[in-house]
C-alpha cells in the first residue's frame, strides 16, 4: 500500500517538473475562458439614483505556428443595465429678465448595452522564469453593441430611445502568464493600446477615428488550457 502511495505522487510530482514552456512549442494549442460580474448601487446630490449590473464572459484559443508564437481566435460578450431615477428639468415659462423658469419632476430610468466582440490576433511569449512569462498581444477586434434607453415621467408617455453602434479596433496589450501546471495557465493583460475606426452611419454622421493609451488596469484576468 505504501508503495502505491509513493508510486503516485511521484507520477503526481513528475508533471510539475516537466519543462513547463513546453505548451509554447509549435503545434500545442489552447483554449481559454473568463466570467466577470459587477453590481453597484450610486445616489449623488443632484438627485439620480442608480443601480447597475455588469456581466461578462470570454472565450478565445489558439495554436502555435511556431515555437513561442500564436494565431488567435477570441469571443466576448458584456451586458450592462442599470436602474433608478433621475431629476428632469423643463422649461415651463420666462421669468421678468428673460432667464427661463425650470420645473423638476422624477424619472424612471432604464439604460441597458449588449457589446459583442470578434477577434483575431498574434500571441508572443517570452519566457521570464520557469514559471512566469510575458505575452505581447495583438488583435483586430470587430465590435457590435445594442443600446435601449427608456425615461418614463409618471403621468406622461415614456422616452424610448435605441442605438446600434458597429466599430472596429487594433488593440495592443501585454500580459502575464502564470503557468500552474504543464496544462494550466493563470493570466492577465494590463493596459495598452487601442486605436478605434467607427465608419459613418445612421447614428454617426461621419467615420470617426480615436486612440488612447492605458497603463493601468488589469483586462482578460482568466484560466488557459494547454494541449496537443
């Protein structure tokens, strides 16, 4: 029984000592995933009220074309709602010096956003030590989002207003990745990058170009399988 035991754990303890970069040789490949959740609650002095809620999941994968560079391939999707109320102001009549009169009234609000996200892209590892190493990322990404918003003043007919947007970016990100076992990856993308093209259309009267530059933040915290 003792000899089974240890027979075991040396089989256990040997994965771990296999050279871990040997995932980032050509022809492994990999998949990988994450879910994200965010809810808060704000109220500030001017009289809006909210609550929000945010979700989030990414699926991706890969193969290496060769040793220590990847194809990718990746899918995301985010929802976002919020709820409360909200002070409107109207302009009911003029006072003496011309300035007009404004009354309030409180609103229900409703604002919810579907972002969908395709991409396609490069990994570069870099090993650092046995465990650590670097990934330089770059992705075309093409993104889809779907906006309702609905105000509704008691006593009176709702605002309902709907927009779809449809951009594309290049996004740059360097990232760590962790390897926890010879098939296990834990990593994480902080800042970088992103130049935004968003074409001409209904709701944009002309194409539009914007980049920005981040170096805080951590994006893309998730789990990566590695396989043959």
């Amino acid at each position: 029984m003792k000899n089974s035991i240890l027979i075991l754990c040396l089989i256990g303890s040997s994965s771990f000592l296999q050279p871990l970069f040997g995932q980032l040789s050509k022809g492994q490949g990999f998949l990988n995933g994450s879910l994200s959740f965010y809810n808060a609650n704000d109220r500030n002095i001017t009289g809006t009220k909210t609550s929000s809620n945010n979700m989030g999941i990414s699926i991706g994968g890969g193969r290496f074309f060769t040793d220590k560079m990847a194809y990718t391939l990746g899918a995301n999707l985010y929802s976002y709602k919020d709820v409360g109320f909200s002070l409107i102001y109207t302009a009911v009549d003029s006072r003496p010096n011309g300035q007009p009169l404004f009354i309030s009234e409180q609103a229900a609000t409703k604002n919810e956003y579907t972002t969908t996200d395709l991409s396609i892209g490069l990994n570069r590892y870099i090993s650092l030590k046995e465990r650590l190493a670097l990934v330089l990322s770059g992705n075309v990404v093409a993104t889809f989002q779907n906006n309702d918003y609905t105000e509704q003043v008691t006593g009176k007919a709702a605002l309902n207003i709907s927009t779809k947007r449809q951009y594309y970016s290049l996004r740059l990100n360097p990232g760590l990745i962790y390897f926890l076992s010879p098939r296990f990856g834990l990593g994480g993308y902080f800042g970088g990058f992103n130049l935004q093209v968003e074409p001409k259309s209904g709701n944009n009267s002309a194409s539009t170009v914007s980049g920005n530059f981040s170096t805080s933040g951590v994006l893309g915290l998730g789990l990566t399988y590695f396989f043959k």
